[in-house]
C-alpha cells in the first residue's frame, strides 16, 4: 500500500477486487473452521490480494492450489496468470495439475529427490527429458504428470546424472546471464524501489478500524466478558455485603473480626481487577499470529501501530470492566473511599496486567502454549505482593519479584484509598508507606510502558525468527 490519498486506496482495492474476482463477496466474512464464510477458491484468492496490497515486484505462493476443486483451481491459476502479464514476477509451487494448468506456467523447475533436474520454459521440458533422459511423453498426455511419475520410479543414481546433465547446460546459460546484470549494476530501473510502506497515520488507522471492528461485531465474545463481569462482581458483593466501615484505626485495631472481611473484599476487588481481562487477552496473539507474520512480512505495517491500535481498543474496555467493577463492589461492600480513586486503582491494575498477558502471548506459539503460562502471571501476583505473608518474611535473593508484581501497588493504593494515610500499623502490616504512593503510581505506570514496550520487541524478534 502506497503514501496516498483515500480515493487512491481505495481505487487499488477496488481494482484488486476486481482483478482477483472478489468484488461480490467483500463484504463476507472470511470464516474459518467454526465460522462459515467465504469459499475455498474466494480464500486463496483473498490471501493473494493481501500480499498484493503493497505491490511487491514478486510473489512466491506454496501450494495455492490445495484443497481446490477443478474450477477453483483454474479461475485462481488465470488470475495469477493475469498478475504476471502485468510485470508482477510469480513464482508457485504444485504437486497436482491438470494439463489445463500446466500449459499456464511460462517456466517450470522441476525438483526431485530434493535435486533440481529441470528449469526452464514449460514448452521445453518434454524435449529436455527425452534428449536427456530417454523418457518420451506420449501425444495427448499431460507432460508434468508424466515425467513425475517417471521421475518417482527412476533409480537414485539415475535422477543424479540428470541433475549432473542440467547443471551443467543451466551454467551455460545462466552464468552470463548473472554477469550481464552485475555490469549494469544496481541503477536498473527494476532494481530501484516503487512501493513504499503507507504513513503511520494511515497504518494506525485501518489496523484500529479492523480491531474494532472485530471486537464489537463479535457479541457472544462480549456478552459472555461482561456476563462474567457482573456475576462475579455479584457474588463478591454478596459475600462481603455491607463489610465497609468509617472507623478509626484503634477501632480495626482491636475488632480483627470485622477488618478481615472488609480487607478482603478490598483485596478481592484488586484480584479480579488484575485477573479479568489477562485471561482473554493471553490467547489474542497465538490466535492472530498467522496473520500478524504473514501481514509483517509483507510490509503492510510495522509493530508499533499494530500495538496501539490494539490499545486504542483494549483501553475503553478496560475502563468500562473498572467502572461496572467498582459501581458494583463499592455500593455492595460499603467502601469509604474516594471512588474515583477506585476506578483508577482498578483500570490502571486492569491495564498492567493485560501488558504481562500481551508480552507472554508474543512469545508464545499457541494458544495451549500461553495457557500452560496462565500460573506463571496470576501466583506470582499474589505470593510477592504481601497478602498471605509478610514481605519481609521471603527470602532476600527472592523479594525483588516484589519489584514487578502489579498487584502490590494496586492493594497499595486501594489500601491507603481505603484506610486513610495515618494507619501507621496497618500500613506496617502490609508493607506499605503512605509516602510511596506517588511511587506506586509512577511504578505501575512504568511497568504498563515497559512490558508494552518488551511485547513490541518480542513482536519484531519472533517476525524476523520465522522470515
């Protein structure tokens, strides 16, 4: 995709469309193996289109013939063909092929045994085969099946002098060839660039438009998030009904019994603040990393717009999850404190953790990969923040995990929110300073641009692994 303007793009849309017959199905869903969508023959087309959108000088496609029946396979090979009448170098691989097919193909190389035995014009392979190699197609027979067939049941040794045979005539004409264009050198008009990367601006754009419509249009996604949302919420307020109390220090003090369950119903809050959302957003990247690796690959965008068009979803999700959270939990549970506050606490908490799911997603291969690595977000969370023990009491080479546990600063904050910043003792029991609560912000803030930033290098790194 080109630096132009709107009309243009969508003039190369709309002529991409056209040229790979696709105009009636635009608006169709894709589909895949729960979804019913478009057809297969419609589904190899789309996926030239993409790797058309940002005109390479060539495509390379592996087998875009599988799975197609005779007249998807033959309306896909013609508009390939078209492609290559109009400059775009083709290059494809078969295993089957009709004659009809075949007799399309300008140039073949034919490789067996893992040796190439032929490569050249498609019209030359019966005769190279029959000087070479004494095997005579018969009239009226589709030469690729033939020769395969021979090929698959000739001795090793024969297959080697016929690679050996055309090494030897490929070095005849090749080898010039090669030296012709390193004398002309790199100023050849067709060496030089004619496509570049479209501005981020509009990168950003259409990658925002695409997530969002893919989240919204996905309501049975939707209304089981927010399903799960208010039930839970609920059920916490349920069982800690009414647990909130404006009383002094001395008061939580020396009645343990009622500061328990208020603690715990804060501590819930800030739990399933940090749980909620990093459970659906861990699978996002196994999911769509066939399509992020092959979109990458071809240039049509670069990591950074891809991450935050996802956040300029995920953020507004994010805070609706907060805003019913703590609506709920605050009037149920009797909290005293500042519920602004609160709907910080729990959208920044929100936020830090999907970062942690983002960047073990992007490292991951699979969605039963990123699933194995759930515990490994969520106990830590919870052993280093100092809710079941004290801070102090973990080993010295262990407490540094402290340092990157979200959860801590988020029962921080909702803690100081909750109790008022002169409960020296309570704060003792916790762990926490009322006169590190700006650091706390300014830490959860940190880890939210450190592990967006570690996810957007795991993207560029794992990219550059598999191409």
């Amino acid at each position: 995709m080109h630096d132009q303007d709107e009309k243009e793009i969508q003039a190369l849309v709309t002529d991409l469309l056209d040229s790979l017959k696709l105009t009636p199905c635009k608006d169709t869903v894709v589909g895949n193996g729960v979804i019913k969508g478009i057809s297969g023959g419609e589904r190899k087309r789309t996926s030239v289109g993409m790797e058309l959108i940002s005109k390479p000088q060539m495509i390379f496609l592996d087998e875009p013939l599988s799975g197609l029946d005779s007249y998807a396979a033959v309306t896909t090979m013609k508009v390939l063909k078209e492609l290559a009448r109009s400059g775009v170098a083709v290059m494809v691989t078969v295993h089957q092929h009709s004659s009809e097919i075949f007799s399309m193909f300008d140039n073949t190389l034919v490789i067996c045994s893992g040796m190439m035995v032929y490569q050249g014009p498609t019209t030359d392979l019966k005769d190279f085969f029959q000087d070479n190699a004494s095997i005579k197609c018969p009239p009226d027979y589709n030469p690729a099946d033939f020769v395969l067939s021979e090929l698959q049941a000739a001795p090793l040794e024969d297959i080697q002098r016929l690679a050996h045979v055309y090494k030897k005539q490929a070095e005849v004409k090749i080898v010039p060839a090669i030296e012709k264009s390193r004398v002309q050198g790199n100023d050849a008009p067709s060496l030089k660039p004619k496509a570049r990367p479209a501005a981020f601006t509009t990168q950003l754009r259409e990658l925002f438009l695409r997530d969002a419509r893919d989240t919204f249009r996905n309501k049975p996604v939707l209304i089981a998030r927010y399903s799960v949302l208010i039930i839970l919420n609920l059920l916490f307020g349920c069982v800690f009904f009414d647990a909130g109390s404006s009383q002094s220090e001395e008061y939580w003090l020396s009645n343990l019994g009622e500061f328990i369950p208020y603690y715990g119903g804060m501590v819930t809050v800030c739990i399933f603040a940090m749980m909620g959302s990093a459970q659906a957003t861990i699978l996002r990247f196994p999911e769509q990393r066939g399509i992020f690796l092959r979109e990458y690959a071809s240039n049509m965008y670069s990591t950074i717009p891809y991450m935050i068009s996802k956040m300029m979803v995920e953020f507004p999700l994010s805070f609706v999850d907060s805003v019913v959270q703590i609506i709920i939990t605050y009037c149920m549970m009797n909290f005293q404190g500042n519920i602004f506050y609160w709907f910080l606490t729990s959208w920044v908490l929100n936020i830090s953790s999907v970062s942690l799911a983002q960047l073990v997603g992007a490292a991951v291969n699979s969605g039963a990969q990123a699933i194995q690595m759930m515990p490994l977000l969520f106990v830590p969370q919870m052993v280093f923040s100092g809710l079941f023990t004290s801070l102090s009491n973990i080993p010295v080479w262990l407490r540094w995990i402290q340092w990157l546990c979200a959860l801590k600063y988020g029962v921080n904050l909702a803690y100081f929110n909750e109790f008022g910043f002169d409960y020296t003792q309570l704060s003792e029991i916790n762990d926490a300073k009322s006169s590190l609560v700006g650091l706390d912000i300014g830490i959860l803030l940190g880890l939210i641009i450190v592990l967006r930033t570690a996810t957007n290098v795991v993207l560029k790194r794992k990219a550059r692994y598999v191409f």
